[in-house]
C-alpha cells in the first residue's frame, strides 16, 4: 500500500469538519420586506453562534460588514480548520494565512483543526501555535501532521506545550513522537474536560499513555490506531472510559485493570496480542475484533478474549484475511473447548462481517448454535465479489444448520449482501449515542430463516 492510500485511510480516522462552506445563507426578506437586514437585528449571542459555524475564512469576512460585525468575530471562540485556509496546492500561503488568524483573534479558541501541513518544513510556526493553543483555552484540537514518507523514523517530537492545554475535550494527534511524560505531574488537574482522546501512527512509550489516563478524569473515549511503537502493555485504569479503540496497534498486552464503565470495545487484528487472564471487564456489552479465521493462533486469541468479557450482549467479529493459513482441526477444537460464559449465557447478536463459508467460521457458527442459548440474531454479511455459486454453497450450509437443535429459544438468521456503507470514523465510534456503532449499512437481505428450539416430548 502506497503512502497516499495509508494516509488516506489513517485521515479518515480524523474527527469529522464540524463547519462547512457549501450551504447557503440568505438574508433576503420576504414580499414587502424591502431591503431590510435581518441578520444583523439578531443579538449578538445568535451572531457569534452564526459567525461559529462559517468556514474561518468566511468568518473573517463578516468583520468588514460594519463595527459590529467586527466586534463579534472577535468575541467567537475561533473555530478553525486548515482545510478552509489557502489553496491546497500552496502550503506557504496557507500557513501564513493560519499565522494572521491566530494573531488576529484575542482567543478564547475553541475547534482547531490542524491536518493538512508538513510541520517538518514549519517548526517555528508549530512551537509557536504550540503556545497560542496552551494559552488560548483550546477545547477540540486535531494535531495531524503530513509525513514525508511513512516510516516512524521521519517523525517529529510533539511540543511539550500541547500537553499544557487544560481546557480540551477532544485531541486527536497524528504522526508524532510523544513528548518524555516520565516528570511531568499527574493528577486530575492536568486534563479535567478531556473526553475523547485518539493517537494515530505516533510513538508512545507505556508510561505516556499511563500519563494521559491518569491526568483525564473524564475520558470516555481511548482511540489507538496503526502503530507499531505505540504501548506494547496496554493497562486501562479509568473510572470514566466507555469506549476504547485499538486499530492495526501490536499491543503484545491489553490490560484492563480498573475500567468499571467501559461499554465497547473495539480491536483490529488480534495477532501478537494476548488478553490478560486476570482481565475480567463484566461491565463491556459490545465487542468488535477483527480475526484471522485463516490462522489458528488466532481463532484460539478469540476464545481468551471472549472469557475476559462475560457480558457481552452483541459481539462483531470481521474476517482479515491472511498471507499464510493454517491447517488445524478446528472443529476438534471448539468441541473441546469449556465453557464461555458470554457465549453460554448472554450473546443476543453476533455479526459476522466478510463471511466467506471457510471451514472456521462454519465450525464457529456451529459453535454458537449449540452453545448460545441467549441468541436472538445471527447476520453473516457476505464479501464484495462472491462468485453467485458460493453464495448459494452458503444458503445450502444456512439449510443444513437449521436441522438440529439449536441451544436458543428463538434466532434469526439472517444472510446479508455486502455492506455498501460502513463508517469508521473517530467521531462514530466516540458517539455513545448510537447503541451499535459498529452496524454498517448492508446490501439486501439474500436469506433469512427463524430457528426455534426443539419443542420436548
């Protein structure tokens, strides 16, 4: 994969541009209205809510209306994404331009959105805007620089004073070498508000991720994404996370040693990690890993992850495919294998994304059937590109699965098409809102039965 495509993919883990320039703001009275200016006749209050919604180039504009309009730009908490500033083809220009916004605005700063500059080439501007940020009370920061080529070794230390900024509730840093946090102070001082915290492609030693949990006593939301030095033992202690997230990270450990209201739980690609024994996290509903049903290393990962998570109500496992596969009797081993309590007593949906019909994920399915007396709902969600006749290899498989008894009550069984939607941002996944941030939107619905259990004698 070439650096434009791994760029790509890691910028769309990014929060989402909050402000927009393509709708459109009229002003125009109605029939008899005249040349009358309705905008301006709001209060102030409204205007700066206006004012903070435009691109900051728009935004700026507004200050050659009149004195008031000046006045009010300059009381809006700056709202800022580079994006929105220059030509994307002239980064000298748009680098000035961001250095005239935040010598321009008196601050307070509420949204900047950093993503689109090679700060190699700009270090005095980023020390800098290091310190306007510190000072000016920033809440949502998005760090992210552009690398010269995707090796970590091209990386820059962030600036110390990016940790100084106590007012945030969202950072988001990408392609950088975390600051020595080995003498800085912890405590709940140092990250009141901080809710939402993500670290993409950057170098990171356990101790500074131990750092940013015990300085951020609201932290909701944990995204790690794509790094091969992030924290090698992942330790979760928070009284406040609820979501965390670890992508493409080759964690060799993920512990979880005090995390009573941690709800979801995503990890991508399992290989090399191992789930601590003595991590049991009973408060976590939903579960989303990414496997390599192709590996048996991996399908006996899955099995260990499963028991640290007895409560788990929906689980979504995505098939990864790998380079080299494995031959194993897997059948022989989930016939062995003791109890899961999750899977026993608890799983209502399971998922299965990219479902291709290999002989695991049929032995697993099997599994479940037998097993999971709480299941309500299984969806396979079929690949891009199956071939019409392994589509129907697997109706007939669906068919022959719904001969025995099943160990549940009643469950759908449900063969989908392939997803055509499935949005992976940062911002999905932190939106506690959504009771299942991992449902992407499908295809049609190929196949479906309800299985009910064998009525007794």
């Amino acid at each position: 994969m070439d650096l434009i495509l791994i760029l790509q993919f890691l910028a769309s883990c990014l929060p989402r541009i909050t402000v927009t320039g393509d709708a459109a703001l009229s002003a125009a009275a109605g029939d008899g209205g005249g040349d009358e200016d309705r905008i301006s006749a709001l209060p102030d209050e409204l205007l700066c809510d206006v004012v903070s919604r435009l691109p900051v180039k728009d935004a700026v504009r507004t200050t050659a209306l009149s004195h008031r309009w000046h006045r009010v730009w300059h009381s809006t908490p700056l709202v800022l994404h580079d994006a929105h500033v220059g030509l994307v083809d002239d980064e000298p220009a748009r680098v000035a331009a961001i250095d005239r916004v935040f010598a321009g605005h008196p601050g307070p700063l509420h949204t900047v959105h950093l993503a689109m500059c090679f700060f190699h080439l700009y270090q005095r501007e980023l020390a800098q805007w290091s310190r306007v940020l510190a000072a000016g009370s920033v809440r949502d920061l998005v760090l992210f620089r552009l690398p010269r080529n995707i090796d970590l070794d091209d990386l820059l230390g962030l600036p110390a004073d990016i940790l100084c900024c106590a007012e945030l509730e969202r950072l988001c840093l990408g392609f950088w070498r975390f600051p020595d946090t080995s003498d800085l102070p912890d405590g709940a001082g140092v990250f009141p508000h901080l809710r939402e915290l993500g670290i993409i492609r950057s170098i990171m030693e356990d101790r500074d991720l131990d750092h940013m949990l015990a300085s951020s006593p609201a932290l909701e939301m944990l995204s790690l994404v794509a790094g091969c030095h992030l924290p090698k033992h992942i330790r979760l202690r928070s009284q406040s996370l609820r979501c965390a997230h670890f992508c493409m990270c080759k964690a060799l450990e993920i512990t979880v040693l005090d995390a009573p209201h941690l709800e979801r739980l995503i990890i991508c690609h399992l290989a090399d990690t191992k789930a601590s024994p003595s991590s049991i996290v009973p408060s976590v509903k939903i579960l989303e890993l990414m496997v390599n049903w192709g590996v048996f290393t991996e399908v006996q990962i899955l099995a260990s992850f499963l028991r640290c998570f007895p409560n788990i109500e929906t689980l979504h496992l995505e098939y990864c495919m790998a380079d080299k596969t494995t031959i194993e009797c897997y059948t022989e081993f989930f016939d062995k294998l003791s109890p899961i309590e999750c899977v026993d007593s608890h799983a209502k949906h399971v998922v299965l994304h990219e479902f291709r019909g290999h002989q695991s994920e049929v032995t697993f399915v099997k599994y479940l059937c037998q097993r999971a007396t709480k299941l309500q709902k299984l969806t396979l969600v079929l690949p891009d590109e199956m071939p019409a006749s392994s589509v129907s290899e697997i109706k007939d498989l669906l068919n022959v699965l719904a001969i025995p008894p099943w160990a549940s009550k009643a469950c759908r069984v449900l063969l989908l098409g392939p997803r055509f939607q499935c949005d992976w941002s940062f911002h999905r996944l932190s939106d506690l809102s959504f009771d299942d941030p991992f449902l992407p939107v499908h295809g049609d619905e190929i196949f479906s039965y309800i299985k009910a259990a064998e009525q007794g004698g």
